[in-house]
C-alpha cells in the first residue's frame, strides 16, 4: 500500500514537540526546502522521539 514510510524527529526540543504532536496541539511543521523532499497531502511518515528508549 505505501511505498516507503519515512522516520523522522525533531532537531530542536525532540521530546517536547512529540508530546504537542500526541496532544493535537503541533499539527504542522517546516523543512529545509532544497535538502528534504516535500510531503503531499496523504503521505504518512514515523515520528520518533530521540531519548524514548525500547
């Protein structure tokens, strides 16, 4: 069904702003235009926190 799911974190404040985004509250974000490629509407990607462990 997908193609590729990309994993990504925040650079900044990780932990932090993974809590806004399980809370509803942080519903968009911002990249580097010429380095990543621009999601389309639909695309689904894994949102890590850094200092989570398994």
């Amino acid at each position: 069904m997908y193609n590729k799911l990309e994993s990504w974190t925040f650079g900044i404040d990780a932990s932090i702003l993974v809590n806004l985004v399980l809370e509803g509250k942080k519903t968009a974000t911002t990249s580097l235009y010429e380095i990543d490629s621009i999601p389309k509407k639909g695309d689904i990607s894994i949102l890590t926190d850094p200092k989570e462990s398994l």
